[in-house]
C-alpha cells in the first residue's frame, strides 16, 4: 500500500470486526480509538493495536467529546446494535461533521433508514449471502 | 439464472443469514428444511418460503434423520455457534456423505479447524472486513 495520510479514526464497538479492523488500522500508523461499553471486548483487540481504549457508552455525548471526536478524519460505528450505530453515526456526521462515517448495519431491513441519511453501510450478512450464492452458482455449474 | 437440478438443501439456523438463504433457495424451486432449536427463528423465513421447518436440535443425530439428511444433496450450517456449526458439518460430511457441505464460521480464529476437516466456509466478519478496507482505500485515494 502506498504512503497516505495519517488518520484519526474512532472506532464504536470492540467485537470481533471492530477489533480486527482497529488492530489493522494501527498497524498502518493512524490514530486510533476503540470505544466500547464493556471493557472485556478490548480483549479483542489484536497485539499490533497500539491506540487508545475508551469503556463508556458512545451514545453520551460527553463519551465522544472525550475520544476528541471533533477532530476525527474517521468514524466507524460497528457494534452489533443498529439503533446505536445510527445513532452514533448521526452524531458523528452532524454534530461533529466527522468527513467520513461508515455504519456496520446488522439487519438489512434496516438499510432504509441508513441509506436516507447518507451513511454509508457495511452488512456482513448481505456479504455472507452474496458469497454463498457464488458459492451455490459454482455448484450448479460443476453438475451441468 | 439459467435452469438447474433442483436440490435438497437442510440448513441449520433460521436467523438473518439461514432465512434469506433458505428464502432464496425455496424460490428457486429447490426442496429445502430449515433446522432451528428456537422455533420463533423461523419467524425470520421470508414469505416466498415455500419449504418445511424443524425444530430441534441439529446436534442430535435424530433430527438430522428426521430431516432425511441422508438424501441431502447441500447441507448448509448457519447458526451463531461455532461449535454447532462444525459438528453438524463433520456429521453431514463424514457420517451421511452430503456431498456439498458449507458452514458459516463466526469467529475467524476456528477458520483452520474448519479448512482441516476440508469443510467449505464463509466467515461473514472477513467479508465485512474486505470491504471496509476497499472503503477505506478509496477514501485515501480521494484525498491524494
């Protein structure tokens, strides 16, 4: 990869996506922050994660005010929760106009709400859908 | 998509991933069984679903029976659980000769048991990473 800007990224949520992306986040030499309600998810994080840890609730402001949220290139919301992730986000986008948001979304149905507020969607589980039809497209092939 | 065999598929696991897949493959005209211990999972299952539903523990090599594993031409294995996953994978496999056999896998870290026992996978957190990371790349493109 090539050199590029040193981010301020904040990370909502210490699962395992939000972890591992966290871990290779830091690992390219951004600014990272993991925010996570329970402490016991920063177990998560891999050994290359060299940023900050914050145990509190995203959704207090005060929580984001503290990870300095202001001044974030990045903002991603990855908890397995959909009402906090939008939430968060929204927060994120207008109140502290962070310029790039991105949403893990949990349940597709609701994709809706987040689409009509501009913030961009990860859905793992349309991912794991559109590989197991490739999948099942493969199979089919091999039996013609 | 062009006509094909149709297929008896039994998966295991009626949440977000195993009902829209299940959905996906009653409206192709593919015979399926869908296996669930909670039977309110199967309120997940879209309206096209047109297949039939147990509930019961996949675990136990009666309900596999019940749902003529036997005759399975795909075995799917969905649920949130990687250790159920990879049992009733092993069972489908090695004890019924299921001769396509794919299982969800949770948490990446069980990815090489799964790859040892030669089972296919899909691991909807690597998935969700790839494309945070495309996101992330065309972000530092867009700032260069």
């Amino acid at each position: 990869m090539s050199k590029r800007k040193s981010w301020y990224a904040i990370l909502i949520g210490s699962g395992r996506f939000g972890a591992r992306l966290a871990g290779k986040l830091s690992n390219e030499d951004h600014s990272v922050v993991v925010i996570d309600k329970n402490e016991s998810k920063f177990e998560n994080l891999p050994l290359e994660y060299t940023g900050f840890t914050i145990q509190g609730d995203a959704t207090d402001i005060e929580v984001l005010k503290a990870a300095k949220v202001q001044k974030a290139d990045l903002f991603l919301a990855l908890t397995d929760d959909d009402n906090t992730n939008f939430f968060v986000s929204q927060v994120a986008k207008v109140i502290f106009h962070v310029p790039h948001v991105i949403s893990r979304v949990y349940d597709p149905a609701n994709l809706p709400l987040f689409h009509e507020y501009k913030i961009e969607t990860i859905t793992p589980v349309l991912l794991a859908l559109s590989t197991a039809n490739r999948m099942l497209e493969k199979i089919a092939e091999e039996e013609k």
